[in-house]
C-alpha cells in the first residue's frame, strides 16, 4: 500500500514530456540564415555532451528529398557537438535540418533548423514523422524509470532499517524487502527493452527489435541497466543466504558489508548513466548524487519500514528501535543538505539564476518543502522522545508487579528471603495486617481488610487478602466462619479491583481488561505513527519536486545559451538580432529599433530594421541610415543602404569584406529637423 502511495505521487508530480538537460546553444549555419553558397558541413553546438545515433543529423532539400549526408560525427572531437558533411552541388532554396541526440542524463532530445541557399524557397519542407516522441513509449517510459526510484528507495532504505536499526531479520519487514528487490528487478528489465525505441522516438512495438536492443546493449544507459540487473542477481543471492540462517540470529559482518557494496553500486548505476557524469567536475558530482541518492533511499525507504512495523507490530517497537532510526534519518539528512548544496551550485551556476531561470524556480519550491519536511521530522523526534518515557514506565511497573509476585510466592511457602529490601517487607506486613484483621472479627462479614500501603501492587494485595481469609476459615472450621470469612475476600477483590485502576467494574460486578491499543503506553506510538506518516507524506512531495527539477534546465545551461545568444546579439559568431534604443530630445521622440544581419559572415549579408515608438507600437520615420565600419582595419563607414518596405527598412545587399568587430552606426530622423546617431557593436565571422 505505501510503494503504491509512493508511485501514484511520483506519477502525478512527474506526468508529461521530460525536458532534458541537454539543450541547442548554437548552430552553424545559423537557424534561419540565408547563404550565398552552399556550407560545407553542419555544425550543432549543445549545453553538455550529448550521445549521437545513426541518423541524429538529416537534411532535406527544397523539393523534400533526404540529402545524402556522411555519418554523424563530432567538431574538433568535442563531445557536445554534432557535425554532418554535405554534398557538393546544393541547389538554391530552403534546407531543413532534423537532429536528435541523447543527451547526458540519457533523455532524447530533438528540433529542427532550416537556412536556404540562394534565395528562400516559397514553401517549406514537412520535418521527419519520427523527429518528435512517441507519446506513449515516452509517457511509459517515465512511469518505469520513476517506479524504478520508487523500488529502489524502498529496497536500500528496508536493508538499512533491518541491518542498522533492527540489528537483524523482521518477519514483518520480509515481504516488504522482496517487494522493493522484485519492483526494481522488473523495472530495470522493462527500461532495457523500452531504451531503444525511448532514444529514437518509435512506436512500443520497437521494444523487441534485436538490433535495436543490440545498440541498446553498447550504450551508456544500457550498459548501466546490464550492471544494475547483475547486482540484483547477487542480492538474491545474498537475500537466499540471510533468509537460511533463521529469523533468531543476527546477520553476520560478511552480510552487511555485500549488502552495503550492493546498496552503493545499484546507486552507481544511477550516477554513471544521469547528468553527474557529464559537465563539470565528474568525479565529485558522481560521488555527490550516489551519496545524495543513498540518503535519500535510507532515509524514505527508513520511514516506509517504520510505518510499516508501526502499522503491524507497533509492540514489537521499543524505543531503543525508534532512537536508532532517529539517529540514521538525522545522518540522512546531513548527507541530503550538503550533496543538495553542491548539486544545486552545479546546476545553478549563479544566484541571480533562482529568480530569473525556470530550474531556480523549481529548485526555491523544493528547499520549502525540505523546510516543511524538517519541521515533520522534529515532531516525530520528539515523539520519539516520549516513546521512550512511556516504554520506561511500562517497564518499572513490569520490574514492580515482578517484586509483587516473587513475595506472594514467599508468602506461601513461608519463608522470608535473605536479601534485604522495601519491597519484600512491605508486602509481609500487608499480608500480616489483613489475616490479623480477619482474625479479630471472626463471625463479622461486614469487616474488609486494613488498606494495603500503596507501595505494594493492588493484584498482590488481593492475593494477600484471600490467603489470610482463608486462613481464618481454616482456623474457625466447624463454628461456621469459613463461610463468614468469604464475603470478606469478596470485598477485599471489589476493593482491590477499584483501587488499581486495572480494570472497570460492570453492572454484574465482572471486570473488563482494556486493550492494548488504548494502554497509555500505546498513546506516544499512535502519535509517532501519525507524525512519521506526514513526514513520509512530505518526503514524497519532495521526491515529486526533485523529479519535475531533474527534467528542468539547469540554470548554469540556461545561462550559456543566454551568453551565446547576447554574444550573438553583440555581434557573435553567427546571425545576430539587436535592439538599439535612441532619443532625439523632443516629446514622443525616443523609442528603439530592432536591426537582424544575417548569415552575420563575410561577404553578402541581409539587414532588417523595424523602429519602435514610445508605446512599443511599429512606428515609422523619414529616414533611417545604417552604417558599417571596422575600426580595427580602418575599413568603413559602408552604407547598407536601407530601403522602406512599408512598416519596415531593408537590405539584401550589404556585403562586409573581412572578419571583426563592426560598429553600426544607426542616424534615425523623426522630423525634418530631429534626429540622432546611436552605435552598436556586432561580431562578423
């Protein structure tokens, strides 16, 4: 019941396309670009390393005919690049480019860019049917890949909580064990066949194509499936072996350490397959996201075990059990908090990305509901706490009733023990003060016992009343008083009943034990049952989160594509768009004019402009001047000469002789005597 609870969470938190970490920073020729010649080759520059499959780059021409391209390869061996050589003797017109790749944390990821030869053609070419996912190979995909987290956190937190908090085997734990060991063994086979088909955006009936499954199998991902199920094999192995040596007996060392080297390589699997093995500083993030990812199964798999024994056994539960687990969920959360710091740097980059990315939003939700699950986990410490007290006064009073019943025994037999104590003594003269009482009122029933000091248990003093009363109906036998003495012990067992508080008296003068679910002992478990249960409850929203923040660009990606793309607009290497404010001085005189230059290279290069006035409304004007110079070779200033075009100004005809740093100089006249000259700089490759 609580897997399923854990898996119904992370599907609603985790439904959807995932959005990859990887992502296009820039490209060669430029999205949308116009040539004079055809390229030589195609050029894809990506945030992190990226994986290529046989046909991640296809183009296609004008008439929507494949063009015969070479086999994806890599620029300057970089592994965040894609290149594909094109043929010699491109027509003119419009190419679209159709890529896929997978990326390091092992999604798929695809787009499309076009640039035409020449002059744009009139209408575009249809991108590829299978460029996009497949919904449902996608959709079935994520629900395995988040099951498998599921049964991971509970087949590594259970081991813990037996091995670490128990010390040993728990007949109410096992089910629960093999359950975590069986979700993850299928999870893990169902993602291996599901791989090939998820990279390349086919139907679900491409899950058994053995040369998919072959590709499959010499892959990152594949190869880190093939160790996750290998290590499986061995648990079950070692699983068989604990399971012989009987549920009495405690698991040797040998069987701790196979079981930890299991729990951190079955994380590993994680690690060498995800984003911690690509991008900055590998060795330290892989080891960050095993410990982060071990934490966390200690940690919910812990809590899913604690409800689980509190549920079904919750006698079985001492406080020592419960301050050992409190003790590993503190050390689960240090662990949590200074991976979670490091991962969130890495992935972050900046402090200005927690407002200004989509990854800093999700990552500010997530620390709330870490707050949130931190505050749930004090109140279940302090109940902790009080588990503790209440298992120490049910055990006084065992050590209590224990004493009680050793004097009776004495009592009996008629011997005083040699050792010394308050205890003994007290019951003796209990018993002392109660046959001495019925002896003096032989022949009254009326008379009830002296109160028993309340130092002695009240089942004790019971006992001591009915012996006494039947020593005197032995003493009196024959005169009647055996039957006097009777209605005495009577009394003394209603007395007795009352006093204790043990039991509660009914009509018919019986007496009805309470159970042991409404015992004052039981009291701090219901609480502690109810407070670890929100804080599983919250831990899983927490997982929900951290699911949603692994399928978001990070902010330090965000932030390089944002540098490419002002770098670009400062005059990068590639088509550049830049916005140029202006004022002349006079009332509604400033606004701002956006200018694109494409391809952005040397040679012929095209120059739209579009002038905003002060309501952000196209606004047009009597003139608009745009010139070009290169300072550093004393080249300029060219004219572009721009042309009105109704609404617009262009130019298909500038051309720029040598690489550099250009300056634009833009004159915008609004009036026939207002106007002003603003510059910007523009990179040209």
């Amino acid at each position: 019941m609580l897997l399923g609870t854990v898996l119904v969470l992370f599907l609603l938190g985790g439904a959807g396309t995932a959005s990859a970490h990887a992502a296009l920073k820039g490209s060669d020729p430029v999205d949308g670009s116009v040539l004079d010649a055809a390229p030589r080759d195609i050029t894809l520059r990506f945030t992190e390393s990226v994986s290529l499959l046989e046909d991640s780059l296809r183009v296609v021409d004008p008439e929507n005919r494949a063009v015969d391209t070479g086999k994806p390869g890599r620029a300057g061996g970089r592994a965040d690049t894609a290149r594909v050589t094109l043929p010699t003797g491109l027509g003119d017109g419009t190419y679209t480019i159709a890529w896929r790749v997978v990326s390091a944390d092992s999604h798929p990821i695809s787009g499309a860019l076009i640039f035409s030869i020449g002059e744009p053609s009139a209408t575009a070419a249809a991108l590829p049917a299978d460029l996009t996912e497949n919904p449902l190979t996608s959709s079935l995909y994520d629900i395995t890949r988040y099951f498998a987290y599921g049964a991971l956190a509970l087949l590594i937190g259970v081991t813990f909580f037996l091995a670490v908090v128990l010390g040993g085997p728990s007949e109410a734990l096992r089910k629960l064990l093999l359950s975590g060991w069986l979700a993850l063994l299928l999870a893990s086979a169902a993602l291996l066949l599901l791989r090939g088909p998820y990279e390349r955006g086919s139907g679900i009936g491409a899950a058994l194509d053995l040369s998919l499954l072959r590709d499959t199998l010499v892959s990152r991902p594949g190869l880190a499936l093939l160790a996750r199920l290998g290590l499986l094999a061995v648990a079950a192995f070692l699983l068989v072996r604990v399971r012989r040596q009987g549920d009495r007996q405690e698991w040797g060392k040998g069987a701790l350490v196979c079981g930890a080297l299991l729990c951190v390589g079955l994380a590993g699997t994680w690690a060498a397959a995800e984003h911690a093995s690509a991008g900055i500083q590998v060795p330290v993030a892989m080891t960050s996201s095993v410990l982060h990812l071990l934490a966390m199964a200690v940690w919910l798999g812990g809590l899913t075990a604690l409800l689980t024994v509190l549920y079904r056994a919750p006698r079985t539960l001492t406080a020592a059990v419960v301050h050992r687990f409190s003790r590993l969920a503190f050390a689960s959360v240090v662990v949590l908090v200074v991976t979670g710091v490091y991962q969130s740097w890495r992935g972050l980059g900046s402090w200005s990305a927690f407002t200004s990315t989509a990854y800093g939003e999700v990552l500010v939700a997530k620390l709330v509901a870490v707050l949130l699950l931190l505050a749930a986990a004090g109140f279940s410490r302090r109940w902790t706490g009080r588990v503790g007290a209440a298992e120490e006064r049910e055990q006084g009073e065992v050590r209590e009733r224990g004493e009680a019943r050793e004097q009776g025994e004495v009592r009996e037999s008629g011997e005083v023990p040699e050792q010394t104590g308050a205890a003994v003594p007290a019951a003796v003269s209990a018993a002392v003060a109660v046959s001495a009482a019925v002896k003096v009122t032989a022949g009254v029933s009326e008379r009830v016992p002296e109160r028993v000091p309340e130092r002695v248990g009240a089942g004790e003093a019971a006992d001591a009343a009915d012996r006494a009363s039947g020593g005197a109906g032995d003493q009196g036998e024959g005169e009647g008083s055996s039957n006097e003495a009777r209605p005495v012990s009577a009394a003394n067992s209603s007395d007795t009943s009352v006093s204790s508080g043990s039991s509660t008296p009914t009509s018919s003068g019986s007496s009805t034990s309470p159970s042991p679910e409404d015992s004052p002992g039981d009291l701090p478990r219901q609480g502690l049952r109810r407070s670890v249960l929100a804080e599983f409850t919250v831990a899983v929203v927490v997982l929900v989160i951290t699911t949603v923040l692994t399928g978001t660009l990070p902010g330090r990606a965000a932030a390089e594509i944002a540098d490419e793309r002002a770098g670009q607009a400062a005059g990068g290497v590639t088509a550049s768009s830049s916005t140029v404010p202006f004022d002349v001085g006079t009332p509604n005189g400033h606004g701002k004019v956006q200018i694109d230059l494409g391809p952005g290279r040397v040679g012929k290069n095209s120059v739209q402009a579009v002038v905003f006035g002060p309501d952000d409304g196209i606004a047009t004007v009597p003139e608009l001047r745009l010139t070009f110079t290169l300072k550093s070779q004393k080249i300029g200033p060219i004219d572009a000469k721009l042309t009105d075009r109704g609404g617009y100004w262009a130019t298909d005809t500038l051309q720029l002789p040598l690489p550099g740093k250009w300056t634009m100089k833009l004159t915008v006249r609004t009036t026939d005597i207002d106007q002003v000259t603003v510059e910007k700089s523009v990179r040209v490759s």
